[in-house]
C-alpha cells in the first residue's frame, strides 16, 4: 500500500486539538489543493469562509448544537456552495443566469465536498486531524445571516482543523461487498455482511 492510501484508510475524526497555531501560508496552501478539485463544468462553485477565534465562531458552535470543538479548533472554515459567483460572470458578459435548477444544487454541493476532501487529504498529510460540523445546517438561516451569505450562497458544512490531542481509532468502515457492485445492484449476503458489521461495530 502506498503512503496516499495508507494517509486515506487511517482517516479519524478529531474533537480535540492542541493549542499550535496553524501559518496562514500553510492553510492557504491546503485551500488551493481544494481548488484543484474536480468542479462540474468548470462553475468552481465553492467559497470558504474562514472564521477566527471569538464571538462570531462561538455564536457558530452554539448554532452547531453546541459542539465546543468549534470554538476551540486552531482554524474552523465554513464550506459554501456559490451561485452567486457564476451570477456575477454571467452579469459581466451581460447574459441573465438562468436559476433555481435543483442540478445547481447538486452540482454546487458536489464540488463543495470534492473541495473540501482535498483541503482535508492536503491538512491530513502534514499531520493534522479535522472535524466535519454538518451540523451548522441545523440554522442554516442563522448561519448565513452571520456570514452575511448573499444571495445564491449557503453553507453546506464547517471544518475544524488543528494539531491532534487525542488519537482515536479509526472507525470500521462497511464491509467492501456492501458498497462495491459489480453491473448491477445485487443486495445477495449484505443481510448477512451487515449483521456482521453491526456486531463489529458494537464492540469498536
């Protein structure tokens, strides 16, 4: 197994971190591995917003059902699908863009995640853990009055990041056979696979 396999399966969700700052260089690196991303027709529909320690990204925790990793994370981003943006090229270019399509949605979902996966593989790989807060949609209204979103913008998920201070294994993923199908969808033995898998589960 080579080292970006073994970096991918070691992946563990981290809540508690150390008090190590992170350069701005450094992270601003991690965001233009996130740029590198696939992106759906080239819209690069994504924008991160990222928050400083204080009033506003404790407001945020609060709003993320009160998870206080979010506070206390070195960095936190919020990770927002952007319409807006392609709004605004269409508007240089005078062309109205045509809006409110659920394919935008997805698309500008998808290239979020796509984003944030590299930015988090990139923090990953020079020994930092991360949190994913899907949470903050619990207020998405609250969140993007915060952020001052406009509008076509919403915030699909925040990111803690910061040196580890605890090391937790790493959680048990479906058995292969479960996710993996060959031409079609056959469900033959995931019955079983998965009363397996719960049985692991319970004693991880």
């Amino acid at each position: 197994m080579n080292e970006t396999l073994a970096l991918l399966q070691s992946h563990r969700s981290i809540r508690k971190f150390t008090d190590e700052t992170i350069p701005q260089e450094k992270l601003e690196q991690w965001i233009q591995a996130g740029q590198a991303a696939a992106t759906s027709s080239f819209i690069q529909a994504c924008t991160v917003i990222q928050v400083g320690q204080g009033e506003q990204r404790d407001t945020l925790a609060h709003l993320a059902a009160d998870q206080k990793y979010v506070s206390e994370a070195p960095v936190f981003l919020v990770f927002c699908a952007d319409m807006n943006r392609h709004k605004v090229a269409c508007e240089l270019h005078d062309s109205e863009m045509h809006k409110g399509y659920t394919e935008q949605f997805l698309t500008a979902s998808l290239d979020v995640g796509l984003f944030a996966q590299n930015v988090v593989t990139a923090a990953e790989s020079e020994g930092m853990g991360i949190c994913y807060i899907g949470a903050l949609r619990n207020n998405i209204e609250a969140v993007a009055d915060l952020l001052e979103l406009p509008e076509l913008v919403y915030p699909v998920f925040g990111l803690c990041i910061g040196k580890p201070a605890q090391n937790p294994e790493v959680k048990p993923r479906l058995p292969l056979s479960v996710v993996l199908k060959q031409n079609t969808y056959s469900s033959e033995g995931d019955k079983t696979a998965l009363a397996d898998y719960d049985e692991h589960i319970q004693n991880y």
